[in-house]
C-alpha cells in the first residue's frame, strides 16, 4: 500500500515518535513505507512522514549506485536498503561537511545542510535482531536526516534564520498543499 506523503505544518512531523514495542510485527508496514518511498523517488522515508508517530525509519541507497558520483561522492551504496527500528545514535564525529539535501515532506526545496561525517547507530533490524554499526559519508547522511524525522526535526531547522525566512512563502504553500508533486500529499492546511 503506498501512504500519501505526509507534509511541512502537520504537528506529526514535529513530535518526537514513540518507542516501537519490541516483537511488534512491522513487516507489512515496512513492506508500505519502501513502496511509499519508491512511489515517490525517495532514498529515505520516517514513519512520521506517513503520520505514525513511532521510531522507525527506512533507508534504500541502492538507486543512487547507478547515478554520477556527485550524489554519493563515489560511495558504493550497493546493499544499503534496510530498515531500523528505535534506533538512538551514539555517537557523531568528524568534520561537518555540507552536501544538499531534499526532503519528500517539503518537496520542491533543496537546500546545503552541514552534518558530521561519523556515527555510530544502535537499532533493531526488521526480524528484532539488535545491531550496532558505523557509517560515514552519504549512507551517514541519509540515516541522520531520517533519524531527524523521528526527533521530529527536519532538515530546514538548519538553516539560517535568512534562508528560513526566504524559504516561508514556499513552506506556507506546501502546507496549504500548493505544491507540484508526483506523488500523494497530505498537506496539513488543504482547504
């Protein structure tokens, strides 16, 4: 079943998600939320932008193997498809570096974004398995912004106060849903 899109000004995409009961069987719900994220050309995709406020994310890099190496910065992004179930970060390092980024819940705006290029994630996989592993780079990247999601934080709360303002008309018409999208929306002030 592919969600419409959850948009900019709806209070799910602002809440901080809840804990997933540990053995709950999200396996359709995750089947959803890759066929969502596919629907709508993503490479990530919270729960939260589908309006469930819980602690679960997807990621599938694997579409960026193919393009140039200016989205992935030569990364092999081959096998990185997964999903994480109440994951916490713990830790961050490195040098922030800024790389532009887009969000399905504010379509249409892309905007540089610094971020560190380390972490390290704790999570449950789909079958409750629990993992603790490193990435860097883009895979980093995707996994930080998604984890926003869940924190209820989204890429534009970066920006600076200057762009935030030039970006306000926009953001108001995507929560009216005057946007352009090739995918379903529900936009939080459609009349």
């Amino acid at each position: 079943m592919i969600y419409p899109i959850v948009v900019y000004g709806d209070p799910v995409l602002r809440q901080r998600a809840l804990e997933v009961e540990k053995g709950s069987d999200l396996t359709q719900l995750i089947h959803d939320m890759y066929e969502t994220m596919h629907g709508a050309q993503g490479i990530g995709l919270a729960a939260p932008q589908i309006g469930k406020a819980i602690r679960l994310f997807v990621v599938d890099g694997t579409a960026l193997k193919d393009d140039n190496d200016d989205e992935t910065g030569g990364e092999d992004m081959s096998g990185f498809r997964k999903a994480f179930i109440n994951p916490v970060i713990l830790q961050e390092e490195g040098e922030p570096w800024e790389f532009e980024e887009g969000c399905l819940s504010i379509p249409n705006i892309r905007e540089k974004v610094a971020r560190k290029e380390n972490l390290t994630i704790r999570y449950f996989d789909e079958q409750w398995n629990l993992k603790e592993e490193e990435y860097d780079g883009i895979k980093a990247r995707i996994i930080q912004h998604e984890y926003d999601h869940i924190e209820g934080k989204l890429f534009i709360d970066y920006l600076t106060p200057l762009k935030k303002r030039m970006l306000k008309g926009k953001l108001s018409d995507i929560s009216k849903g005057a946007v352009d999208t090739e995918y379903r929306i529900l936009a939080p002030l459609r009349k």
